[in-house]
C-alpha cells in the first residue's frame, strides 16, 4: 500500500523556513553552549523552548505533535529517529506529544532537521510558553461533532508560535479544543480551552475556558468568553495572555499558574480585565482572523473522500473481535465509517510506548485503513480515525499481530501512568509499575468488561502529568521517608462533568496499592445499581463505603 | 561595564541614573518611577531629557500622562526569565503611544533581543562582551514572523495574502 | 527556573557526587578528579567536609562544559556493595526498573 497523505494541515514555504531556521537557531545555541559562551543557566531557557529536558538518565526530546495529527509518513519519520538516534522506541504523552528518552545533546539539531523535513518540530513543548495546543481526539470524525476544532488549534499554534510578548510567562501555559458536547479534551483542567459551541442562531463561536488546572492545586476552568466570535478568537486569547503576563506570580513556581490568578482575581474580576485588554486589542485590528482565513486553514482539514454506500454493519469476527469492537470502536459521522482505538495498554506493557517496529506497523495501518492518518490520544492512545466498517476485522487482526489488540478503551487497564521515578527528574515514585501490576491483576477481560468504564490516571509527582486529578481512580505516587506510598483519590473526572478527585486517606505501599484498588473496585461491583458506571457510583455514595474498603486489612 | 546598544550600533548613553535619594544633577536624567512621582514638577520644570526606570511589576500605564514629557522609558530585567517587560515594552509603544527610546536593562538573553525589537524596545544596555554582532545576528535568525507586534513587521500571513 | 535544582545537602554519612555529560546527558559518578560511568566505580565520601570539597571542585569545572548539575547524594554500605540511600539514585545508577534492557544495567554507557 503506497503512502497516503491525508487532509491535514501542509506547511507552505513559510512554515517550512521558519522551522529550518529555529532548527539553525538551536544548532548555534547548541553549539555555544558546547563552546561555553552558554552557562547551564543561560542554556536551560533555551533548550526547553526546543523541548528538551535533562531527565534522570539522559536528555528527554518532547516532539510536537498539533492537535495530536500524525501522518503515516511522519510516523515512519518518528519510527526512524527512534531507531537512529534513540533506543528504537517512543513514549506518546498525556498532551499527545511523543517522548524520546535518550537523544543526545549533540544529536539533537539532526532530529530537529529530520523532523523539520516531515513537518514536524519541537518547538515550545517545553519552557514557560505556549504548549502545545491538544484536540480532541476524534476531531473530524465523531458522530456527535458540531465542528472540527482543529483549524482553530492550527490558528492558534501559529499565532502562538514564538509570540515574542509570550514566551517568558510565568510559567507553562497549555491550550485545549474541542468541538463536541462530549469533552474529550479534558477542557475543564487546562489553562485556556475553547469549545465550539452554537449560538441562538444556529452560528457556531468559541466559549472559552480559563484557570484549569492539575499540580499541586487543581482547578476546574471557569468560562471566561461564553461566546466569543471566530474572527475575535486570536484577540480575545491575546487579552487573556497579556492579563496573566503582567500580573501572573513570579516569586513562586507553585503559585505562577493562570488557575492560581484566576482564583485570586475571582473569574468577575479576570473577565473585566480581559474584556478592557480585549477592547483595546481589537481597536488596532491586527489580530482579527478574517472569514477567508478561517476558511482557508479549513480546507487544510477537509474531510476525506468517504465512499459511499458501504455497508454500515460491523462484519462478524469472533468473540475477541466483537469485545473489542465494544470498546474500541467508536461512531463516526460518515455511514460505514467507524472510530478505531488502539490502546497501547496491553496488560504488562509501559503505558503509551510504542516501538520503531510497532510505529512502522501502524504507519501501514494508517495507509492501508485510515487515508493515512492516525491521532494521539491524551489517554496515551492512538486513534485511527476514518476506517470502515468493513476493514475492522482485518485491522484487529493487524493489531493482534503487534500486541496492540486488547480490548480495553477505557476500561480498567487502559491506565494513564507518567513516566514517573523510572525516567524522570523530577518524580517521586515510580508510576509505571504501579500501572503494570494494576494491569495485570485484572487483565481478565470478561471482567474488565463487567467492571466497565474505570479511568485510572497515576503521577509519580504532585506535578500530575499522569492527570491523577481527573481519574475515577486517581493514584500519586509519593516518598514518605524514602518508601513508594500511593495515595487514592476517587471521583475525578476530565470529561464534560468535570471533577477533582477527592484524597482518600493514607498511601498503600507498593505491593498494597493493587489490592487495595481491587478492594475499592469490588465494593463498586457490591453497590453498584444499573447503569452505573464506578464514577457514578462514587457520587451517589461518596467516599465513606470506598474508604473502608479499602483500609480493610482483611481479603473482601 | 556596559555599554548601550541603539539604532543598531554602540551609542553614547546621554542619560545620568540618579538614586532615589540623590541630588539631581543638570542634564538628562534616568530616575526611578518612586523619583518622578515624587519630584515630577521639578523633573518637568528643568527642560532636560528625563528618563524614567520600571520595575519589572511596574505597569506604564502609571506614566501615561507623562509620556510626551519623557525622553526614554527603562524597562528592567531583573532575571531574564521575568517577561513582564515585553508587555510593558507593547503597551507602551503601541497602545500608550511613546515615540521615545524604550531600553532594555538588567538580566536578559541574547536570544531574547529579538522579541525585545518586536515588541517595541529599541535600545540595550549590555555587558562588555555582547557586540554589535551578535545584535545584528539576534535580529537576524527568524525572518518571518506569525504575529503582529509594536515593529510593525509583516506577519506570515500577510506575506500568504500578498502572493 | 522551573523546579530548585539539589543543592549541597546536609546530608549524614558517606556520599558520592553525580553530573550529566553535557554532550549526550549520560549519568555521571565522581572519582578523584575526573568522571566515571559507573557507582561502583565512583569515590565515596566519607564525611561533609570532603563531600563539599569535592562539590565545590566541580561546580568550578563546570566552565569546562563537560558535564552538567553536579550533586552530592547520600550512599550506604549493605553487605559490602555501596548503594544509594535514595530509590531515585538507584534507579539513576542503573536505568528504568520497567526496562531491564536499557541503561547502565544493561551494559548501556554513553547513554
């Protein structure tokens, strides 16, 4: 199957020298620090803006990834560097980016370059900027859909790309999309977010969020515009920016968040400000999006040419096939068409890594069942977005082969872990294997899909990159006199019904964690009334009942 | 020491800082905000060039009436990861109106000169051993740009649209 | 900025010094007065003020651009084999406990 270029947003020669020349940018600043006319100090700025971390083993190269569209002939790309200039494989995160763990500083602007000659980059993953900008998952394809988000990410990206005013915030500033009621951005925790959203009139605009947040402290976001106009959009985004420049805290890390300003301005307050800065911005123009603009970042997102008239029954397959069409195949807004997820959660494997092998294997998938498109998942999944009906059996198949076939979106063992004290700097705990023994304790599928719907999100830090806030069952990792202890939380959330998980109580050690969240699991089973998903259950109940069963020393 | 980058070549810094506390001397002077708040009849009585130094905390907006009076407005780093100045710097060049010379002092980048020319500073106080070179090149290594700022430099798209 | 980089401890015991090479991010032990890759082979310090000796060194080496961080981390002696008092120096001396393949465990040098 040759390659197929799907719809997506193609660089033109603009784009195309912009990255060569930040890639130029980073050589010298590479260059300079291995010269010495850099401090560590002076470097350190620099090198995180180009996404690149100094971990506990090695440099950590965090490579963007747009709203979370890959093509297959970047993935092949991202297969390549993994082979030659890392350990032949890649870790895609919980803001669908994808991690190299072991690059070499001296490497490094060969990446750069070879990324740069797929379209692809590094720039701002890092540092206290604009991140990268996340979208939902199924953008373009859900069923239930009002619109793409993504042309709105790629004017965003672009807008934010080396925003000279921005890129010394007070602290790291993540932007999330969506264009569906269903929230599966996790809108709710991040910095700014915008839902499309339609008006009386049946025009679509933007609501935005603002003051979401995980950490040490987190927060739901509050809504900041309930409908701001799609030509205001970049305005409107650059108020709420300049706001959180001038006033966001600078004299400490864990108070520098826009959540943190939110919160102590009140959201009446941060709205007056934006609305006066919003005001003043739009009187010089510059920043308005012009209708032929939007239209014509648009066209970049097309939808593919569906065909028409196929079948839209799932063929037969077997009893595996038909569990795992449960779980991992989703509505598509075309007939025939289907949502196929892969989850990289097979019980027993890292959460989220793929090797080059596997990432050259899906890049055929892509071509040969998704016009040669595949979506990272913040779940720390790939979604294959347009396959039909029909192909589903051959791609289980496929899927089997590279041990990406289980049958488990969304279900117990599809956990979010961080990398954790495993990889990284700044951990306290290992998460990782906290997720494995988790995974295998009820790798069972049958029950698996009796348990039903359970998000388990683990962080080996109060940082909570494995999103531990949103979980239904959220674990952190923390070192109480340098012992592992994994505290619950229950009752998270990310989804539209957004929710912090509330603390349970004291950690479990290492070798109790997976048995006190079966305990916690089977008194769901016990009380659970029909229909009720774990969250549910959590909220008709409270903590109480889940608290005492998991303390109990004795086998429920 | 350092010496002062403007209109892109070493220039001679004309203007005396007076400490809070200290005599003003005759010709022009750079005080702190707290100093001209303070003696701003006198500052403006004098018919010299006045500058005026903000903290990084300091919003221009306190200045705005001020502004056709001033000659130079200082903006400080005082470590290079506090960008509070860049918005300052926009404000007061666009919004607020300044013509005069807006200058960057205390502790930032080389690789920071170049969103400091976008939006809106156009001096530098640097040390000894950053050169005329290096500006130009700081200047130098993106050539395009995605959004507007103070310089006015076209963005991206529209260059698209001109095509 | 970000998050406080380790400073010099107060640490109690014996301890050992650490870095990442500057040029590919491999993890670093001190010996004397240069570096090796591997604790075992790194020089244990006995008591602060030779820890903070040797801290101070190279901190100043650190305009040679070789190498990157250095810090002091507290080390123990069980049953013979000097170890880290730490889980996060464990597994920095070793690689990822998931990836038994990978790392200094491994036989894994210049990362």
């Amino acid at each position: 199957m040759s390659e197929v270029t799907p719809n997506m947003y193609r660089y033109d020669e603009f784009d195309a020298r912009f990255v060569a020349e930040r890639t130029a940018q980073f050589k010298t600043q590479v260059e300079r620090r291995l010269k010495g006319e850099l401090t560590e100090d002076q470097f350190k700025p620099l090198r995180l803006m180009n996404g690149l971390y100094l971990q506990l083993h090695a440099y950590m190269l965090r490579v963007a990834v747009p709203y979370g569209t890959i093509s297959s002939r970047q993935m092949r790309m991202l297969a390549h560097i993994a082979r030659k200039y890392d350990k032949g494989y890649g870790h895609f995160t919980t803001r669908q980016n994808i991690q190299y763990n072991w690059p070499k500083l001296v490497d490094v602007p060969d990446i750069l370059s070879d990324l740069a000659s797929v379209e692809m980059h590094a720039i701002q993953t890092s540092g206290n900027c604009i991140r990268n900008v996340t979208a939902d998952h199924f953008a373009g394809a859900a069923a239930d859909e009002i619109e793409d988000p993504r042309p709105l990410a790629e004017i965003v990206r672009q807008w934010s790309s080396l925003h000279p005013e921005f890129v010394f915030l007070p602290r790291k500033f993540k932007i999330a999309v969506s264009g569906a009621p269903q929230d599966r951005a996790a809108l709710a925790y991040h910095d700014m977010a915008v839902e499309i959203v339609r008006n009386a009139e049946g025009r679509t605009g933007y609501k935005v969020l603002v003051g979401g947040g995980m950490g040490r402290t987190p927060y739901i976001a509050q809504v900041l515009g309930d409908f701001v106009e799609k030509q205001d959009i970049l305005a409107f985004m650059e108020a709420a920016m300049r706001v959180y420049n001038e006033q966001g805290r600078r004299d400490n890390i864990y108070k520098a968040r826009i959540k943190i300003l939110t919160n102590a301005l009140g959201i009446k307050e941060m709205r007056r400000q934006v609305e006066i800065e919003f005001a003043e911005i739009k009187k010089t123009g510059g920043l308005q999006v012009p209708q032929e603009e939007l239209d014509r970042i648009t066209a970049y997102f097309a939808p593919p040419a569906f065909e028409t008239g196929l079948s839209d029954e799932i063929p037969e397959a077997g009893k595996d096939f038909a569990n795992w069409v449960k779980t991992n195949v989703h509505a598509h807004r075309q007939p025939g068409y289907a949502i196929a997820t892969i989850t990289l959660k097979t019980p027993g494997q890292v959460p989220g890594d793929a090797t080059a092998d596997q990432m050259d294997v899906i890049a055929e998938l892509m071509d040969t069942f998704s016009v040669g498109e595949v979506r990272v998942s913040h779940e720390q999944n790939l979604v294959l977005p347009h396959v039909r009906k029909k192909d589903l059996p051959a791609i289980y198949a496929r899927l089997k082969e590279l041990d990406f076939a289980c049958a488990n979106a969304g279900l117990i063992t599809d956990i979010i872990a961080c990398p954790g004290l495993d990889y990284c700097d700044l951990a306290n705990a290992r998460s990782i294997p906290i997720a494995q023994s988790i995974a295998l304790k009820f790798e069972d599928l049958a029950r698996q899909h009796e348990i039903g719907e359970l998000k388990i999100k683990i962080s080996g830090c109060i940082n909570a990159c494995g999103h531990h806030h949103a979980g239904h069952i959220g674990i952190l990792g923390v070192d109480k006199k340098g012992v592992e202890f994994y505290q619950l939380q229950l009752g998270g959330s990310g989804a539209e019904d957004a929710s912090i998980g509330e603390v349970m109580g004291p950690g479990f050690t290492e070798h109790e964690i997976a048995d006190a969240v079966e305990r916690v699991v089977n008194l769901y089973l016990k009380t659970r009334q029909p229909g009720e998903r774990f969250l549910d259950t959590y909220r008709r109940v409270g903590m109480a009942p889940f608290k005492d069963a998991a303390y109990e020393k004795e086998a429920a | 020491m350092t010496k002062l980058i403007k209109s892109g070549a070493y220039a001679q810094d004309n203007f005396v800082p007076v400490a809070d506390d200290a005599a003003l001397p005759d010709g022009a002077v750079l005080v702190s905000l707290a100093r001209f708040q303070k003696d701003r009849d006198a500052l403006l009585a004098r018919n010299t060039p006045i500058g005026v130094k903000l903290a990084s905390d300091q919003n221009p907006q306190v200045l705005a009436d001020d502004l056709s009076r001033l000659s130079l407005v200082a903006l400080e780093f005082p470590k290079f990861r506090d960008g509070r100045a860049f918005s300052w710097a926009r404000i007061l060049r666009t919004r607020l109106g300044f013509t005069g010379e807006i200058r960057a002092v205390g502790d930032f980048l080389f690789d920071q000169v170049n969103y400091q020319h976008r939006v809106g500073f156009d001096a530098w106080e640097v040390s000894d051993h950053f050169t005329v070179e290096m500006f130009h090149k700081a200047l130098n290594e993106m050539t395009d740009v995605y959004q507007p700022s103070a310089d006015g430099k076209k963005t991206i798209r529209e260059l698209r649209a001109a095509k | 900025m970000v998050f406080p980089a380790p400073m010099a401890q107060q640490n109690h015991g014996p301890q050992m010094l650490t870095a990442n090479r500057l040029r590919d991010g491999d993890v670093l032990y001190r010996k004397g007065s240069t570096w090796v890759l591997a604790l075992a082979d790194g020089e244990v310090y006995p008591d602060q003020a030779s820890a903070d000796a040797a801290l101070a060194a190279a901190q100043a080496e650190t305009v040679r651009n070789e190498f990157v961080a250095p810090y002091l981390f507290e080390v123990r002696d069980v049953n013979g084999v000097i170890t880290p008092a730490k889980e996060r120096e464990i597994i920095r001396a070793a690689g990822p406990t998931v990836r038994a393949d990978l790392g200094k465990q491994a036989g894994m040098v210049n990362v």
